[in-house]
C-alpha cells in the first residue's frame, strides 16, 4: 500500500474485533522469526506477508508493523495469534543486553555536568 492510501479492510476486521494480543509477549523491538509454513486456507493474507516477510530473517515487531501499514496494536494482535498457532518464534532485544557498568554511568554523568 503507498502512503496516502486508505486500508480497504479496517484493522477491527482484521483482527475480528481484538484489540489485545492473546500474550504480552511483544515490545517494539522483539524479534520475530517465521519456523513454519501456513497451509492454504488457515490464516489471513496479514498474517502470509508477516510470515513472508520474516521467512528469511528477523525483523522486529516495529519494522513489521511499517510493512504491512498497520497499527502496532493490530500487529500485535496478529503475532500473537501466529506465536499461538506455532507459526513464528521471538527472541526479546532485551535479554541480550548487558546492566551498564556503573563507572562508565558515573564517567557520563561527570562529563555531562562539565559541559554545562
């Protein structure tokens, strides 16, 4: 869709009237990675490209919600529903993170206060 144009289908229609996801399992930057094939028939064309557009590689819950023009809420409704029915894996950004060492927090700080 280009931008400008109107969704011909709502996004309550799309997701049959949910507005939350069945896990709150999604933040902006979750991972999402597509493990298995739909069969015909049993989902959505949404929930198709999100599996097509995370076949090959990761792409976060933000990148995918720009690609298919919807709304995050929306999106997350339909990861959820795909995470439900084994279609797609998630790996949180977060968990891969290290705390802060706290003598680079306090270099920052100091730095900061210098400069005002």
């Amino acid at each position: 869709m280009k931008r400008g144009e109107r969704a011909l289908v709502r996004p309550h229609v799309v997701t049959r009237g949910r507005t939350r996801p069945s896990r709150n399992t999604f933040e902006m930057d979750t991972q999402i990675f597509a493990v298995r094939e739909a069969s015909p028939g049993t989902v959505g064309p949404e929930m198709r490209r999100v599996l097509g557009l995370c076949r090959d590689g990761a792409m976060s819950v933000t990148e995918v919600a720009g690609h298919l023009a919807l709304p995050i809420s929306v999106t997350k409704v339909l990861l959820g529903d795909l995470l439900d029915s084994g279609h797609i894996v998630t790996r949180s950004a977060q968990r891969d993170l290290e705390a802060p060492r706290l003598d680079l927090l306090q270099d920052v700080l100091d730095g900061l206060r210098a400069s005002l």
